[in-house]
C-alpha cells in the first residue's frame, strides 16, 4: 500500500496523506455519533471507536487511519486516576511528586488491561482498505502530564525533576517505556499496521536534555518494535532542532511540524529516515485556495525526498472545514501523481 511503502521509503505513484486528528470535532459524523460523552467512554466500545475511526477515512480519502483512541489510554488501564478535560487536555488531582508514586504504575496487561482497544483494532482490520495506524505516548510527554498534573506552559516541574532527581526520572521514564511498548506490540499484534509515538512536548527540551533524559526511553521502545516489522513513526511539536536525535532513536519516519522545511528536516536528518508532515494546521483555516498554495509548497519542499508521507505539522484543528481537507487530499494525491 502507498502509505505503507513511503514508509519504507520505496517508490510510490503518488504521495500518500493523512492528516493527525483527522477523526475529531471538524466532522460534523463525529459530532452527531460522539454527543457530549466523555471520550473515554466512547473509546471504550469498540464499535463507536471503530466507526469513529472510519469516519475520515471515508470523508477525506486518506491513505492510513489511525486508531480513534488517547496517548492516556494505557495509564488510566493500569489504574492511574486521569481525566481527559474538554478543552485541557489530560488532568490528574494527584501529581507524582516521589519515588513512591511509581508504585502507581504497575505493569500492563494487554489482553485484560486493553482489551477493548484491542477489540476495536480487530473491528478495524477486517473493515479498513487502508492501513491502521496504532499509536501511544511517548515516556517524555507521559511523564510531564503526571508531574505536572496536567498540560503546562513550562514544564518547569518536568525541567526540575529531570535535573535535581535523575534517578528517579530515569525509573519513571523506563517503566513509562514498558508500558508504551507493550501497548504498541499488543495493537500491533491484534493488526495495526504502523505506529506512531507522540512526543507531542519533547520541543520544550534542549538537545542535551532531550540526549540524556529523553532519548534513551524512546529508543527502548521503537527498537523493541524492530522485530515486528512495521513501520515506526517519530513526532513531537517544536522539535526542529531534535530531528536528527530523533530518528536516532530507531525512528522509520520523522514527524515534522509547519516551523521546518521538509528540505531542511533531510538535511538535519541526513536523508536517513523517510518524512511526514508538515501543513500549518492554522492555513487549513483560510479559504482553499490559500490553503491549496500552501499545500504545494510542502509538496515542493518535499520533492525528490525519498519516503514522504503528507501531514498537518500537528492535529486538525476543531474548527477546521472538512472541505478543505478534502481538497487537500485530492491536491496532493494528483500533482504528486504527475
């Protein structure tokens, strides 16, 4: 498949795209079936996940779906008391501060802990054309939620843990990494086709931070899935300066967001890992033909690269006009087929 082979980066006849987020608020199907339910709730019945899943598939004409689910999923399975909150993001009403809030995550069950994530990857394989995209959060951006207690502005709390308790991050980060890992192995196993880890605030970190800290977690968990034989996507926000790292990391794709050229993301990379990315999902909010201009030049950027996969730099935004989307797609997929 397309999406699959740019992965890889093999020859492709056109460029293959999908956008993260697509299925979300900017769909008016995903409004009508979701309601005002928590989104935990509604990923834990594999039938609404699935169908949720499907969603953009059919609307966009994307060439990879990607698990309707959240990076939380695994530490509210293990029993870590967190709240997805509208418009927030992940909160949690008791922070890990010691060395004995590690006792609050115990290894992961898949088969019992998981299970109706799996169920819904089962649905999905026997429905989808097109491949599935498993996913989790990677041990940085895990560990700064429960340290923080939720989303942050500056990690100062994540920044001085790291630094003053070493240690202690490092046995968090590894059993974060364990986690992560034996999520991605289980979604493999039950049929996803590619993953994705999000570092989605490894940018707040310098490179030496992001080498010692951060790295090392990472690289256990993509080369862990080295045996598995699918594609291993890499993405953070704000990480231009982080590319290369990285892919070091045991990365197949390096996700770019909109403030690096794909250009210069192979050039920081040493064309050694194929690209995604890297649509500002703020243009997707001006009229389409902007939104097409701005498109091509992600295209230009990207031509004679080896291996792209054509993204948002970060997730749709929720007031985002699927017809844009859907122009989008349709843009990509003929003038890179020409």
């Amino acid at each position: 498949m397309t999406f699959l082979a740019a992965c890889r980066r093999e020859p492709v006849k056109r460029t293959p795209v999908w956008f993260m987020r697509q299925a979300g608020r900017a769909l008016p199907e995903y409004r009508a079936l979701r309601g005002d339910g928590s989104i935990l709730e509604a990923i834990a019945s594999p039938e609404l996940a699935a169908e949720l899943t499907m969603q953009p598939v059919r609307r966009y004409g994307v060439d990879a779906a990607i698990l309707f689910s959240d990076i939380v999923v695994p530490l509210a399975a293990v029993g870590v008391e967190i709240e997805l909150e509208p418009g927030r993001g992940p909160v949690l009403a008791d922070p890990f501060r010691c060395e004995a809030d590690l006792d609050r995550l115990r290894p992961i069950e898949p088969e019992e802990d998981l299970a109706t994530m799996l169920e819904t990857i089962r649905i999905l394989t026997g429905e989808l054309e097109v491949p599935l995209i498993g996913f989790a959060g990677a041990p940085f951006t895990l560990a700064s939620y429960l340290v923080e207690g939720g989303p942050s502005r500056t990690f100062g709390r994540t920044h001085a843990l790291m630094h003053a308790e070493p240690k202690l991050w490092d046995e968090l980060v590894s059993r974060l990494a364990e986690l992560c890992l034996t999520s991605l192995r289980a979604q493999v196993e039950a049929g996803a086709a590619a993953i994705q880890l999000f570092d989605s605030w490894a940018g707040a970190l310098s490179r030496r931070e992001y080498r010692r800290f951060v790295q090392p977690a990472s690289r256990r968990i993509l080369e862990g899935l080295s045996d598995l034989g699918v594609p291993r996507i890499h993405f953070g926000v704000g990480t231009g300066e982080l590319l290369d790292l990285m892919a070091e990391a045991g990365a197949d794709v390096v996700g770019v967001d909109w403030r690096v050229s794909l250009f210069d993301a192979a050039a920081r990379t040493g064309g050694s890992v194929a690209l995604q990315g890297n649509l500002d999902p703020a243009i997707c909010l001006a009229p389409v033909e902007v939104v097409a201009e701005a498109a091509r030049e992600v295209l230009a950027d990207a031509s004679g690269l080896p291996g792209h996969v054509f993204n948002l730099g970060h997730g749709v935004l929720p007031e985002t006009d699927p017809g844009v989307l859907e122009a989008v797609v349709e843009l990509v997929h003929e003038e890179s087929a020409r």
